[in-house]
C-alpha cells in the first residue's frame, strides 16, 4: 500500500479549510492531519487530497461533482468518505469540510479507551 508524501503546503491549506468551532481539532495522522470534532474524524488529508465523511446524500451528491473520488489508498479506500475536486474553490472546499463537520457533530463523542 503506497501511502503519500505529505507536503508542509498541502498540510496548511488543509488547516485553513477547517473553521474553528465547539469540540474541533486538527490533528497529526500517520504523517499527515485529519479534522475531529467531538473525538470523531470528520475529514482528512491523503496526500494533496481532502476528503470528507457524509451521510450518504451527501456523499451522492460529492462524488456526482467532476474530480471528485475515493479517498485514502487506492487499495483501501475509506468507506463513507470521498475526495474534494481539486478545481473546487476555496469557499466551496471549506462549505464541503464544515458539512462533514456537522455531519459528525451529531454521532456521540467518541470515549477514549483507558490506557493500560
């Protein structure tokens, strides 16, 4: 499985996309960042690839748009989740990721397992 190089460019734009909010945070993801609200990953970062987890009329109508596709390795893709086009504008990428967001919002805060 070929996993990505991770540009510092492609990791600030990512972080750019991700507007501050209630319980979110940009973590460090085996070498690249995801986005977390309340625990749980609401999008990430593979390779120059931004993806998102949506509820499934969401992703329909993501993946109908030209460029997008799946996301993570190629052998592996995430299930629930897809890939922005990369000809997307910003405003649109960042209405794409705070949709995810509040999409994820709504499961329950994901529980830390107690170390041991």
């Amino acid at each position: 499985m070929q996993i990505p190089t991770h540009s510092d460019e492609a990791k600030a734009a990512f972080r750019d996309l991700v507007r501050p909010g209630p319980d979110v945070e940009v973590k460090p993801m085996f070498g690249s960042v995801g986005a977390f609200v309340n625990g749980n990953m609401y999008a990430g970062l593979f390779g120059d690839d931004v993806g998102v987890k949506l509820d499934d009329a969401g992703l329909a109508e993501l993946r109908a748009l030209p460029g997008s596709g799946p996301f993570g390795p190629a052998e592996r893709p995430m299930g629930g989740w897809a890939s922005l086009p990369a000809d997307l504008g910003e405003e649109e990428r960042a209405a794409w990721v705070e949709r995810a967001r509040d999409h994820i919002a709504r499961l329950p805060p994901k529980v830390r397992k107690a170390k041991t």
